[in-house]
C-alpha cells in the first residue's frame, strides 16, 4: 500500500532533515551488501558526508538538486540527490560528449521502508531531468547490495560497468547503472562498456583533504579527488 506522501524541491532549511535521514540509512547498504563497517569507517564513509553543513552546501550547489518526499504532517520522509551536466563515467566514443544527469543520494527514514518511496521519488526525479533536457542517468551502487540493484532494475536501470578497487583499500565495489529516458535511442544506449576501472588513490576519498596521490596513472585507471574523480583513458590521458 502507498505511503502519502508530496514531493517537492529542498530548501536550505530541510538540511537538518535530510542529515538525520542519510546518516540514519546510508548504512544500511553496507548491511544489505554483508560488508562489516567500523565506528571509523562509519565515520569517515557516512558521518562526515551527510553532515547539515554538507548538506547545506549539496542544496546551494549550481548543478544539483534534492527532491524531497514529506509525509501529509510536511515531515520529510526521503530524499534524492541529482546532479546534471554529467559525463558518461567511461571514457567512450559512444557516450563521453553526451550530457547526463547522476543519482548521488536517495534515501528513505528506516521505519517507512516498503511503502513505494523510493520508487516515487526515482521517478519525480526522473520526470525533472526530463523536463530540464537530461535523458541519460546513471548511478552507482554496492555490488553486494540486492535490494538497491532490484529497485533500480525494476525502474529500467542496467548495469553497464564497475569499479574495480584493489583488495586492502577497504573500498568495497559498486556496479554503476544507468538508464536512457529517450526510448527510441535505448538499444545503442545499453551497449556495455568494456572498460574496467581501478581506484590508485584512496586517501582523499575518506579523508577529503584537496590533494592526490603521486601515482602516475596507468592505463585503464581512475584518481579519486575532492568531490571528483579524474578518468584516464588508453593511453593515459585525462578522459573527462
């Protein structure tokens, strides 16, 4: 049965809200997909992201957008995370010149899960991008998490690569998922790519100090930044 619900766009003073939300949910994937999380990994995956100063910033942020999901007493009860003007996370002929939107985030509060939020804020989001001109969408989400992949591939995402991170980073893997809203170029859309990405920085991920490593990137690789990540292609080039 649905949930009532309205959804509509965030504002600054939602913040608070939808750090509790994320802190309180964000963990849960690591437990769908049997990964063990410390008090530290916690802290530094989960905790330091979803702070309200953070989330602050995410809502003042030029190129992204909440939608927000309040229940019939205005109580926000989920919330997702876009950003548009994307590129494609592989270095291809096929996709790399097309703009896209991203899912950064989309979380519901614990104790309404299995009422169809998710599904309706994925969709409110999807009918935004639309509107605003973005018909390509893609996402990341733990390997390990079947819950999240099933939710997405009942709203017509499919898996088109992963990352590939070293074992002993304590970095788990994510498939990255994407989904075309322009039916009429869905077949050459769905063409997976073969690229495979390997993570040769780390630090930065959970730390976010504004440096990278001193690694000269190899062939097929990706340096993770602050709040970017540098794709490199064949010959070592940057990609994006």
């Amino acid at each position: 049965m649905d949930f009532p619900i309205s959804i509509e766009i965030a504002q600054l003073s939602d913040a608070a809200s939808i750090a509790d939300i994320a802190t309180r949910a964000a963990p849960l994937q690591y437990e769908n997909a049997g990964i063990p999380m410390t008090g530290i990994q916690l802290e530094n995956i989960v905790l330091n992201a979803w702070t309200w100063r953070r989330v602050q910033t995410r809502l003042m942020h030029p190129k992204k957008c909440t939608l927000v999901a309040r229940n019939p007493y205005r109580r926000i009860v989920g919330f997702c995370t876009m950003c548009f003007e994307e590129k494609f996370p592989f270095p291809t002929t096929i996709h790399n010149d097309e703009e896209w939107a991203s899912i950064d985030a989309l979380y519901v509060d614990p104790t309404v899960h299995r009422r169809r939020i998710r599904s309706r804020l994925l969709e409110a989001v999807e009918s935004f991008l639309k509107e605003k001109g973005n018909l390509k969408i893609w996402l990341t989400v733990l390997e390990g998490n079947k819950p999240a992949q099933n939710l997405y591939e009942k709203s017509g995402y499919e898996v088109v690569g992963s990352t590939d991170f070293p074992p002993g980073f304590g970095i788990p893997n994510d498939y990255i998922m994407a989904k075309s809203l322009d039916t009429n170029q869905r077949a050459a859309f769905l063409e997976p790519s073969t690229l495979c990405l390997r993570y040769i920085g780390h630090e930065t991920l959970l730390n976010n100090d504004d440096h990278t490593s001193d690694l000269t990137p190899e062939p097929g690789t990706i340096r993770v930044h602050t709040q970017e990540i540098e794709y490199y292609d064949t010959t070592g080039h940057t990609a994006i």
